[in-house]
C-alpha cells in the first residue's frame, strides 16, 4: 500500500474558497481518489454539498513516501557509504 495526499477545492457561499487535504492509503492513484473523495463528501453538510456540485471541486493528488520508507532509504544509503 502506498500513501497519498490528495487535496480538495471548492468554493463555499459563505467562507469563499474551502481547501482540506487528506491522506489516505491506496494500492493506487485512483483508489485514493476515490477514498479520499468519499470521506471528505461525508464530512459535507446539505448546503456545502450543494455549493461543491455547483461550483466545481478540483481535486489534486500526489504519492507520498512514508516516514518509515524514508528512514530505511538514508540508513541503507549510509551503511552502503
């Protein structure tokens, strides 16, 4: 499972553009989408939802490397030194 962070946009009626990002765990780029799409919709109240269908949400995703992932790179950088 690889880690993404996937970034929501959209513009709400009363506090202008909304922004949250959310990282989930994903076999792949769409399946994160999908997840994170699905979690952050549930958070939405009827009137949000309504300004986010009307006005667009734009959508951003990108891999991230884990911590763990990170450490264990640069410890067998170091040992390989």
């Amino acid at each position: 499972m690889k880690t993404f962070e996937v970034q929501f946009r959209y513009q709400d009626r009363s506090e202008g553009t909304v922004e949250s990002t959310i990282k989930v765990d994903a076999s792949n780029l769409p399946g994160a989408v999908g997840k994170a799409t699905r979690e952050f919709v549930k958070g939405l109240d009827r009137k949000q939802r309504f300004d986010m269908n009307k006005n667009g949400l734009g959508i951003t995703a990108k891999s991230v490397t884990t911590t763990t992932e990170a450490q264990a790179k640069t410890s067998a950088g170091a040992v390989a030194s």
